[in-house]
C-alpha cells in the first residue's frame, strides 16, 4: 500500500450507499479538513435533485457537470472529497483525483448496498427509485474497473462511520 503521497486531499469514491458522504463529513471533522461533496455542490448550482438533473438534461450532460464541478475545487486546501459514485467513470476525472490527492475506495458489498438503499429516502437515479438487487448488481460490477484505480480500498461492510474513519486515520496515521 503506498501512501507515500500527498495526503492534503482525500477522495472517497465507491458505489451509492457506501457511506462517501457520512464517512467524508466526519473523517473532515476529525481531521479539520474542509469537507466536499460534489453532488451537493451540483444540486446547490443546478437548483435541482441530481435525479431531476439527469431527467431533464441527460446523464453525458450530469458527468460533464460533475467534471466541471471536480476541476474546479481548490486543491491548495486540505479537503476531504466524497464524489459522485460515478465520478471516476470519466478519465479525465479520474486523471483529476490520481493528480491532485489520494483516492480511497469506500467498498461495500451489494447486499450491504441494497440494504442501505432501501432505507434510504434519497432517491438514486441511476438505480430507480424502486431500488433493485439485480439493478445495483449490473451497475455495481460496471465500475468495478474503475473503482480499483483507488489508492486503498476500505471494506465499510458491517461498520460504522466511526470505525470506517479511525481505519483511514490509522493508515495515514492522522
């Protein structure tokens, strides 16, 4: 495992419900780092749900945003960065988080996934907002691939925010 890099900026990928956004929030807190959530951002900018942005404009138009949204951040700052699930589906994304921070994969299982998203009001576009087993699975192992580009990967099955954030401090030894 190399962490050896530039730990000024943490981006925590992974599928819908893997806890990014939990997880990111309370790591920044932990850390006094500045806490990013691109989607949140988007929907701020867009007036919108993420779901209305892809119903009424498309999703090619929602990645462009998205990849706007990530070039656009202030990287000379400490920043904790929970992105979209789909955000490092993009190359150029991609290239953005390898040359700016440290990526760390937020894994979770698609039963833990479909579990946490049945409990969920927050409605996922790109799954539905009759949440499917056989809808995750498909999208699930289509960013595979591009999950396991992450620097480390974080098994966040059965765990709870604290122990998911006192595992990636205890990597970095933060």
């Amino acid at each position: 495992m190399e962490n050896k890099k530039d730990l000024s900026n943490l981006f925590l990928i992974g599928f819908s419900g893997s806890g990014k956004s939990s997880v990111g929030k309370s790591l920044a807190k932990s850390l006094s780092y500045n806490f990013i959530d691109t989607d949140r951002i988007i929907e701020i900018q867009k007036g919108k749900t993420i779901g209305e942005i892809i119903l009424d404009n498309g999703e090619d138009e929602f990645r462009k945003t998205e990849t706007k949204v990530l070039s656009e951040i202030d990287f000379s700052k400490n920043n904790i960065i929970a992105t979209g699930g789909g955000i490092p589906t993009i190359d150029k994304n991609l290239s953005i988080m390898q040359d700016k921070g440290f990526i760390i994969w937020l894994e979770a299982s698609v039963d833990s996934i479909f579990k946490r998203l049945n409990k969920s009001s927050e409605i996922r576009p790109l799954i539905g907002s009759n949440v499917k087993k056989e809808n995750i699975i498909n999208l699930f192992n289509s960013r595979l691939s591009v999950y396991n580009v992450a620097n480390i990967k974080i098994n966040t099955n059965e765990k709870d925010i604290n122990q998911i954030v006192m595992e990636i401090r205890k990597i970095y030894g933060k």
